[in-house]
C-alpha cells in the first residue's frame, strides 16, 4: 500500500479539525505528526485498521484473490468486480 492513500484514508476517517491540525503540525513537526497519526490509528484498533487497509487496497487484494482462483483452478466459483 502507496503511503500516501494510507494516510489519505485515514485523513478521511477524521475529523475535519483533527485531520487539519495534524497536516499543520506535519508542516512544522513531522514526528509529532507522526505520533498524531499513530494515536489516531490506535484509537480505531485492529479493526479499523483493516477497514482502512481493505478501503483503500480492495482492487489489489481482489486481484490477488482472482490469481489464487486461476492457479486452483477455479472450482466453480465465480468472483464479481465490483
């Protein structure tokens, strides 16, 4: 996953005053930005990590799902694009 769709996923996610401060102090302190973003992953826990990792990812992670497919053989399932 491209760094920045994951931080643009988890931009969206936020709230439009947190998100913004956290682009504003990135321009003055990457690490405290940095330690924003951790915190605001943290707060979502695993679950909303994947939600972010699937959201953004859907259309890579359904293509390796097709090529596992192909290499089975198939078995007669059929996987739709979405």
């Amino acid at each position: 996953m491209c760094r920045q769709r994951y931080l643009k996923s988890l931009l969206s996610r936020m709230g439009k005053r947190r998100a913004l401060s956290l682009m504003v102090t990135a321009l003055v302190d990457k690490q405290a930005s940095r330690r924003m973003a951790i915190e605001e992953v943290n707060r979502g826990g695993l679950e909303g990590l994947y939600r972010v990792l699937l959201e953004d990812s859907a259309h890579e992670i359904a293509a390796a799902l097709r090529h596992v497919l192909g290499a089975v053989g198939g078995g007669g399932v059929r996987i739709e694009r979405a």
